[in-house]
C-alpha cells in the first residue's frame, strides 16, 4: 500500500513560478489538524493525531491502538505581475502515515509517505532586440521528490521522549528553458536541467512533557545533519546545430534545526508557537544563479474546545486559528510568505475516528516581480482503531 501510494504521491502537482526556484516548493510535513494552527508541530503531543514532523511524538499513541491518517487538498491560486494575472487551480495527495505502538507506552512507531517538495510551472516571455528581432523566451518545469520514512520514538522516563525518522527520498526534477526567433536566420537555442535523486536522510527529536493539575505542557526540538544529496545532475545545451551535456558537482541538503512549545489546560485550551531555521546558506547547489540562503519559519496556533466531556456534538468539536511567516531560501527572488488559517474537526460517534479540516489564506512574492495569493483546503481523515487487546468471551 505504501509503495502504490507512493506512486500517487510523485504525481502531486502545482503550477506556481516560485517552484522554479531550487529544489521547488518545499513541504513542512505538518499534519491536517495541525495545518489550521499555523502549522506547528515541533512542540505537539497529541494522541488523537500523528505527527511525522516531530519524531519523538510517536510515543504518545495509546497502547492498544492502531493509527491511520491520510490526507488531501484542493488549492486555488491567483498569480500577478506586470503583465497581467493569472487563477488556476489544482487538488493534490498530501501524505499517508501510521502509527502504532512497538511496547506498552514505552516505545512508538509510525511510517508513512510524505511529499519533501513538489516542481511545476509553464510561463513564458516576449522581447525583441532592438526592436527588430523578435523572440519568445519559454520556461517549463516538473516533478518532484517523494519520501517514505520509518520513525521510533522512546519514553525515557515519565517526562521525556526521544526519536528519530529515516527518510528514503526519490524523484526527479526537470527545467527547460528555450528561446525561439520569429526571424528564421536567427538560431534558436534550448537547455534541459535534470536532477534525479535516490538518498537518505534522517531527523532527530526530542520532547519534555508534564502534567500538573489541569495543564499539560510539551517543549520539543528537532535537528537534521548537514549532508550530501546522492542524486544525478545532467545539464544539456543545444545552441545552433551543436549540443553540450556535462555533469556538475553534487548538491546538498541543509542542516535543519527547530524548537516548540505547546500549553493546554484542561483540554478546552490549547496554544502553542514553533521556529525552525534551515540553513540553505552554506549548501552546494548545482546551480550558481540561484543564491541560496537560510530559510526560518515561525508559527503561531491556538485551539479552543467549548467542553470535552459535554453532552452536545458540538461541544467536542475543537476549533483553531493560527498564522505562520517564511521567507524564500532562495535570495536571488526575495520572497517572504505569510499565512493565516483556521478550521475544525469533526469526531465521529462511539469511536476516536476524527475528520479534521483546515482552510489557509496566503500571501508570497513581492511587487517587483511576481505575487500570488492562494486558499488552500485540507481535508484528512484520522482513524483511530483499538487492535492491541486481548477479547475475553
């Protein structure tokens, strides 16, 4: 099942210009439930929820359940420049993960498919040289790399949980990039770029939690080496009648390193905050036009649940706000996000199957080059089944 889903999932598409740059739209890895409050996760404990940005979280899954979440978005995008604007849309797969306990509350696993980043855009542009030789420049890009990923995660004691993920990342991205004279004595020249990549990464986490009267507090952290991408580059020019292919030096992956907290008091009240900093700055790229620097992140949620032990439907219902700030890790198109988002979740009666939703208002680009703002809907489904027990006739 994972490896079919597997499949669907290096076929998630989009269509914005900003996945041109680098690797292309990078994917936090946030759970749906979590995505309607900013999209924090460093710093949540959730056992209603399984959370693959935060390793050591797994830990929390009760002893005798089964966990299953999969999750999917439609996404409607406006994109403006000087020539003009532009809507599209587009409705993706967003990830596929489990999660089920390995010892009593002691040790936790969850596996699962998730998108690392996703490449796809087609736009072009009109010039001439000196007013006589008219051109078109074309630009197109796709692809993307997938990751399939292991976790476990170990209760130390009472108060403290570490963990680590596996990823096995895949993929391909191709750019191509031609130019087209009306004047038939012009030569038309074109570039291909393909970066293929099979590799592995890891993630490290680790949590501080405790429970005093009615609040819960969780501090968490996570880390991610410095390394090399194993992946091949190819890079092939046509110019005139002639055609160069070369291969360039290796790519790498930036270390990633972040912290969070989360507060809730007695189950009606929930807040929490996230920054995480990736540090492109100091990474190999195979291209040299495109400058890379460090990225961070900073989010902001916040949950409110009117009465968990009420008697009503709705009085079980938690409803969240959040917002999250980014800027672009590529420096040559300075780029800063921002993103405001809210949403619900639905649980179903006589079992802990829950529907969670989320709704993302964003902002991305600046008024020199391009902007675009979107409406992102999430919807996942979290089934919650107790299989670890013994029946007694």
């Amino acid at each position: 099942m994972l490896l079919m889903v597997a499949v669907v999932f290096a076929q998630n598409n989009t269509q914005s210009p900003f996945s041109k740059l680098a690797y292309g739209e990078m994917n936090d890895n946030v759970p749906g439930a979590y995505r309607a409050m900013g999209s924090v996760g460093i710093g949540m404990r959730d056992n209603r929820v399984i959370n693959p940005s935060q390793p050591a979280s797994f830990t929390v899954v009760d002893s005798t359940s089964f966990m299953f979440d999969l999750a999917a978005s439609g996404m409607w995008d406006n994109y403006s420049d000087a020539g003009g604007t532009r809507n599209v849309g587009n409705g993706n797969l967003e990830y596929l993960a489990l999660q089920f306990p390995i010892w009593k509350r002691w040790i936790g696993m969850s596996v699962g498919v998730l998108p690392y980043s996703v490449q796809g855009y087609q736009f072009s542009l009109s010039d001439s040289i000196n007013s006589h030789y008219h051109y078109s420049k074309d630009y197109v890009g796709e692809g993307g790399i997938t990751q399939v990923y292991a976790g476990l995660s170990f209760n130390i004691c009472d108060w403290f949980a570490v963990g680590a993920n596996a990823y096995y990342m895949f993929g391909d991205l191709t750019n191509e990039r031609s130019i087209s004279f009306e004047d038939q004595t012009m030569n038309n020249e074109a570039e291909i770029s393909m970066l293929d990549v099979r590799d592995w990464r890891f993630r490290y986490g680790a949590q501080l939690f405790h429970q005093f009267d009615k609040c819960y507090f969780s501090l968490g952290a996570i880390f991610e080496n410095k390394s090399k991408l194993n992946s091949d580059f190819y890079h092939i020019e046509t110019l005139a009648t002639d055609t160069i292919e070369y291969v360039v030096p290796d790519c790498e992956l930036p270390m990633v390193w972040g912290v969070g907290a989360m507060f809730n008091y007695g189950g009606r009240f929930m807040f929490s905050a996230d920054y995480t900093r990736h540090g492109w700055g100091s990474v190999k790229y195979y291209d040299a036009s495109q400058q890379l620097q460090d990225r961070y992140k900073l989010a902001l949620g916040f949950e409110y649940t009117h009465n968990p032990f009420g008697r009503r439907y709705v009085d079980h219902m938690p409803w969240r706000i959040g917002f999250s700030m980014a800027n672009s890790y590529v420096s040559s198109i300075p780029s800063k996000e921002y993103i405001v988002s809210m949403g619900t979740a639905f649980p179903l009666h006589n079992v802990a199957t829950v529907i969670n939703t989320s709704l993302e208002y964003g902002h991305r680009g600046n008024h020199s080059t391009i902007n675009e703002n979107f409406i992102r809907f999430t919807l996942n489904v979290a089934v919650n089944e107790n299989w670890f027990f013994k029946r007694r006739l």
